[in-house]
C-alpha cells in the first residue's frame, strides 16, 4: 500500500480526511517500522502541539479496523506499522532495536504443523524478533 492508498481507504470507507490523518499515515509511511502509540504522538506533536493519546488511540484503532496499519505485541507493549498491502500471505522478521521489518515470504507454519487433523485453522501469526544488520553494525562501533 502507498500514501495515497491509505488515504483513498479512509475515504472509501466513509472517514473523514483531516489534516491529522493524513499526518498520521504520512508518519507510518515515512517510518516503514513498527511504532509505540508514544513514538507516534510524538512524531504528531511537532505539528499538533497538545494533541492526546485519546485521539492516537483512536485513529490507531480505526486504522486497525480498515486495513492501513498493523500490529503487534512485542516488549510488553502494542506496535502498529503500514501494512504491508497486497493479499500475499507473509510473515515478518522485525529488529527489536529500530523497529524496522523484513519480509518471509515462506509460511514456516507448514513445515511446524503441516494440516491437522480435525481442526481447521482460520489464521495465525509468526514473527522472528532480532537485530537487522544496521542495528548491529551501530551496537558493534558503539562498543569500541
């Protein structure tokens, strides 16, 4: 999905397009990583001085809800990236330092489970949390 996706998702759907919105995937899009809903009120702030996590978590939720972003649970807390868009199944490694995700393209719960019997699988998520290559290279000089 690109910005302009996004936005036409909103209008399809029957939302407004505020200004904020359009600043809050403008965020999403630039960061390509998943984000804390704090990282993303502070990212609004510079334009939107006094704007509440009440109304992050709401457009968080509502974009939830149609498609722009997704999440995840990770260090105790709830991330939320752009989607990935597309209908192609997919997975996610993620480094735990930047937040930035590369995508599986293998399904690893075939090789995990196979098709059990008796039991139909409606969904499931698989990711692998780590350090990318940047991250590492940044904690290694860091070290010296």
């Amino acid at each position: 999905m690109d910005l302009q996706g996004a936005l036409d998702l909103l209008k399809r759907n029957g939302y407004k397009y505020t200004g904020k919105r359009k600043r809050l995937v403008e965020v999403f899009y630039r960061e390509s990583r998943y984000l804390s809903a704090k990282e993303v009120l502070d990212y609004m702030q510079e334009d939107y001085p006094g704007l509440s996590f009440d109304t992050i978590y709401r457009n968080l939720a509502l974009f939830e809800d149609i498609g722009i972003v997704e999440t995840t649970e990770w260090q105790g807390e709830r991330r939320y990236r752009f989607c990935c868009g597309g209908d192609e199944h997919h997975h996610h490694l993620i480094c735990t330092f930047c937040g930035k995700t590369r995508t599986i393209h293998v399904c690893p719960m075939n090789a995990i489970l196979g098709k059990p019997e008796d039991f139909d699988i409606t969904g499931h998520k698989f990711e692998i949390y780590g350090t990318c290559s940047s991250c590492k290279t940044d904690v290694a000089v860091s070290e010296m």
